[in-house]
C-alpha cells in the first residue's frame, strides 16, 4: 500500500511539472522567442591541467646551467592524451559562459534580430504586443547576473579557484660525500584554502547566488509603471486617467 501511494505521488508530481512545462508554451508570444544557450556542462573534456594540454611534461637533466637540456616524458595524467574529463575550475566556466552567450548574440544579431530580455525575437514580431503581454512575456526568460553570467559563483581569489594555497618551504637535506656538506632543497606545500572550504568558488556577490540581474527598483520588477493622462470630456470638463506602461528603466524585464 505504501509503495502504491508513492508510485502515486510521483506520478502525480510529474504530472504537475509537465502541465506547468505545457502552461509556458502556451504563453503569448512565447513560441517567438529565440532562447539563449542554457548552463555549460560541469564536467567537461578538457586540457589536462598536469601537462597544460601539451601530453607531455618536462624533467631536467641535471644542471641546466651545465647541461643546458630537458626530457620530455609522457604525462602520467592523462597518458598523452593532452585531454581528460574534468570539472571545470571556476574560472573555465565563466570563460565558457560568456564564450557561449556572446556567439549566441553575435549570431542573432546578423541575422537581424531583436533583443528581447535575455532573448532575441524577429524585427517587429512583438509590434502588436499590449504592455502588459510584453512584460509577461519578458518574466518567462529572466536576465542573467552580468558578473557570473548565471551561473552564481564565482572565483576564489584567494587560492584562484584550485581550492587550496601554495607555501614554499626549505628543508635540510644531507649529502653523503667526504665532505659531508649539507645542501636545502625546495618544497611546495598545499594548504586547504579557509576562504572557499576548498571548492575553488565563492557565491556571486552581485547576485547573491541566483545567477539573476536584480529586481528593477523603479517598477519592483514588474516591468510596468503607472503613467498619468489628462483627457478632456465632450463637455470640456478635465479628467486624469492612468495607463500601465513599459518600465523604460528596465524595458519591461522587471530587471535591471
């Protein structure tokens, strides 16, 4: 019976999500909206942060200075592959994001469309449209925070997104010859960073986190403002009405 009543409930839940998907489209104007690309994938195939993308690294022969050479051995990350699948740090994400949004709008743009919010539209698709349809319309595709390109976060200054900070350290290390000498030898030491708790991100500052532009102050993100007309009557008296108009702080988005 349990098992029954939650095969219900899932049932039902999913449902709800596809009525709510089928209650979108069927939104005026919204089939005329040419969408931007959703979030880059957080996994991705990538340059091999070992080897820098190159398949191999580097060892010195001895003194350079005398010898004045390198070998080059395979990368033992990614076996010579130059590429592997990673998470991509912070700051590759952002790069991404942005890589992303700024083909989508140099694509749209040649081909002669509109902006509209976060979207694009064909030249005089929306003309017919009330103020109140556009600023419904424009809610369906909010604009992006213009920091984190809506993904959120941020890079940790700090550690620079690896989630951790370097510290060079010497210590003491005894050659067995006759002489008996002594010689220090350099050592990186990785310390977990405090700022980030080691994830390499920190929330977006500007968006708090939701990856959106704020709430326009002027029309508290609705997207539309009250404004003022005096009218006169057949009898010349003098009347003032009020008419809902596109925020021209925001353009009607709600946000800003």
């Amino acid at each position: 019976m349990k098992r029954f009543f939650l095969c219900m409930l899932s049932l039902a839940l999913t449902s709800s999500l596809l009525a709510n998907e089928v209650d979108k489209s069927k939104i005026k104007g919204y089939d005329l909206l040419i969408l931007p690309p959703g979030r880059v994938s957080d996994v991705a195939l990538l340059p091999c942060e070992e080897c820098k993308g190159l398949g191999y690294t580097e060892e010195a022969l001895g003194n350079l200075e005398q010898l004045g050479g390198v070998v080059k051995k395979r990368c033992s990350k990614c076996n010579g592959q130059k590429r592997l699948k990673r998470r991509r740090a912070p700051q590759e994400a952002l790069d991404a994001q942005k890589r992303i949004r700024a083909d989508f709008d140099n694509e749209q743009l040649s081909l002669g469309h509109q902006p509209f919010a976060a979207a694009y539209v064909e030249k005089g698709a929306l003309d017919e449209f009330t103020p109140a349809e556009l600023a419904h319309l424009a809610h369906q595709v909010p604009e992006t925070c213009s920091k984190c390109y809506g993904l959120g976060f941020d890079e940790c200054r700090t550690c620079d997104g690896k989630g951790y900070t370097e510290k060079k350290a010497f210590k003491t290390k005894k050659r067995t010859t006759k002489y008996n000498t002594n010689e220090e030898e350099e050592e990186v030491i990785k310390e977990a960073c405090e700022k980030c708790n080691s994830i390499g991100r920190l929330t977006c500052k500007k968006c708090d986190g939701q990856g959106l532009k704020p709430l326009c102050k002027k029309c508290d993100g609705t997207g539309l403002v009250e404004k003022k007309k005096k009218n006169k009557t057949p009898d010349k008296q003098r009347i003032t009405t009020t008419e809902e108009i596109l925020c021209k702080s925001c353009k009607g988005t709600g946000r800003k």
